[in-house]
C-alpha cells in the first residue's frame, strides 16, 4: 500500500493525494514486489535497502546512496497474539522525498491523521523526528506496563501466593525487554550518527530533539535493565524461600519418622509371638510406655540442644 500525505505550515489538516508532490509524505506499508519496483524505479532508490525493510529481523542502522540517506529503526507494537514485539521501520530522506516504509500499520500514523500532532510534511527532518519521538513514547509506556506486571508477581511473592503462571510470565516479559534491548541499543547508535547532520539536515532545534530522544533511549534501556534484574532477583527469592520450605518440610518429617520410629520398635518387639522378658508382669506395658516416653524425651533434649530440631 502506498499513500501520500501533504500538510504544509499554513493548512489545518493533513491531506491525502493522489500522487506525489513536492513536500509530501510518502507512507508505504506492506509493499507487494511490484511496489517496491515502483517506488524504486519512480524515486530512484535502491531496491535492495527498500526490500530489507520488509525484513522482520532488519536492525537499526543507517546508509547513504546517491544523496538519499535511509534510516532502519524498529518500533514497539502489539501482535495479533496481544504479544509485544517490535518490527522495522525505513526512512527514506532525499533532497525532496520524505518515505516511510513499514511492514505492518505504522502506530504513530494515527496521531498525524487525527490532527493531535503539530506538523507538517514540508518539514521533512523535523517530522522524522516527530515519529522517532512518538515510537519512543509506545516503548516507554510498554516498559511502564511491564513494570507493573513485575510488582504485581512480587506482591504475590510476598504473600507466597507466586504460581507457576507467574513464571511463564516472566519467560514472556524477559523475551519482551531482551528484544526492546536489541533495537533500542543500535536505535541510539543511529541517532548518534544521525547528530553528525551528514544523513539529514538538523537544525539547532532538531539538534535538542535528537538529544532528547537520545536521553529518552537511554533511561528506557536502563529501565529495561532494571526490570531484567527484578525478574532475576524475584526467580532467585522464590528459589530460595521453596528450598527453605522444603527443609523445614524434611526437618518436620524426620522428626515425626524418628517419634515413630522409637516406640514402634518395642511395640514390635512384644508383639512377635515369642517368649520376651517381663512379658507375664501386669507392669510390663506401662513399663514399656515410660521407657518409650522418655527415650522420646532424652532424644528431643538431646535435639534441641544441638540445635536439629
């Protein structure tokens, strides 16, 4: 699908055309192979970066051709599965050409469709910026929500309430960080080469821009590795409250087996269906409960003493 939208300074909302003109913003999403020869052949591009935004797996990085700088960053969505991943995004900067090209729906789209966005399509630098601003806030409030979802497994911690839910959870959310870690670290390798003004005329005011967005990088991608910690230190507690429980659980058993044990050894003995001491005295039972008690006793002393039980 390729589409062109025009905004200038001086016209309230943004516009969709029929074909390309001068200052307008060429979106392309999903290209099929005839369109990626079209776009190829009618801006004169290289068809081979074109295609490689199609790719899923495309990183972050930066290329100049023939004055036309392309620009791969990846930006964070929800798939059809309400999984986070995030996907590649191209820009192409020419002299007079400003394209987007993306596999899926570009999400920022709809803040410049719906008029929530001062801009304009004549502002070809400065919009780029606008879209690398606002695919930094979907990760910032991504990794805000994940953030919750960490406290939330802890609080059940606390309460010894955690389940084995929780950790595929964490198995999803440590995929979920690891893959925002893999395109924001690149992601602000680019923009520092982007700071440098060979690919895209900056301006003072883009200038700041880009350093902001270069701040916003970095606390996302320590706050990503914050959360990769929590999740390590959560899994870590969890182990070793359940091997504690599991000792005392042991303990408790050993100690119940071994109270068994000691009477159910004379018990037994009188109960075989031979001659045995005593046996014939009226006493002999009682005798034998005593000496099974306070054989019970002198092992329970002798356990606290030394601290077993």
């Amino acid at each position: 699908m390729i589409k062109y939208y025009y905004k200038s300074l001086r016209t309230a909302s943004i516009q969709e055309a029929d074909d390309y003109k001068r200052g307008a913003w060429v979106y392309v999403e999903a290209p099929s192979e005839h369109e990626i020869e079209l776009l190829a052949e009618k801006f004169k591009l290289d068809r081979g970066i074109l295609q490689d935004a199609l790719d899923t797996d495309e990183m972050p990085r930066l290329e100049k051709e023939d004055e036309v700088s392309y620009i791969f960053v990846r930006f964070a969505m929800m798939n059809e599965e309400k999984e986070l991943v995030t996907m590649p995004l191209l820009f192409v900067f020419g002299k007079e050409l400003l394209m987007t090209v993306s596999l899926v729906r570009l999400p920022p789209l709809a803040m410049f469709i719906q008029n929530k966005i001062e801009f304009a399509t004549t502002q070809r630098a400065k919009l780029v910026l606008q879209i690398l601003n606002l695919v930094s806030d979907h990760y910032d409030n991504y990794i805000a929500t994940t953030s919750k979802q960490i406290k939330l497994i802890r609080a059940h911690l606390r309460r010894h309430a955690i389940s084995n839910r929780d950790f595929v959870e964490f198995v999803t959310i440590e995929d979920e960080l690891n893959e925002f870690l893999s395109a924001l670290v690149p992601t602000n390798a680019t923009l520092r080469r982007l700071m440098l003004g060979r690919y895209m005329p900056l301006f003072e005011e883009d200038q700041d821009i880009v350093e902001d967005l270069l701040l916003n990088n970095e606390q996302s991608i320590e706050s990503c590795n914050s959360n990769l910690k929590s999740v390590a230190n959560i899994r870590e507690a969890y182990s070793s409250i359940s091997a504690n429980n599991l000792n005392r659980t042991i303990k408790v058993l050993t100690i119940a087996t071994v109270m068994i044990a000691i009477p159910n050894l004379f018990f037994s003995m009188y109960g075989m269906n031979l001659p045995l001491p005593l046996q014939s005295h009226p006493w002999a039972f009682p005798a034998l409960i005593s000496f099974s008690l306070a054989l019970l006793l002198g092992v329970a002393l002798y356990g606290r003493r030394k601290k077993i039980f």
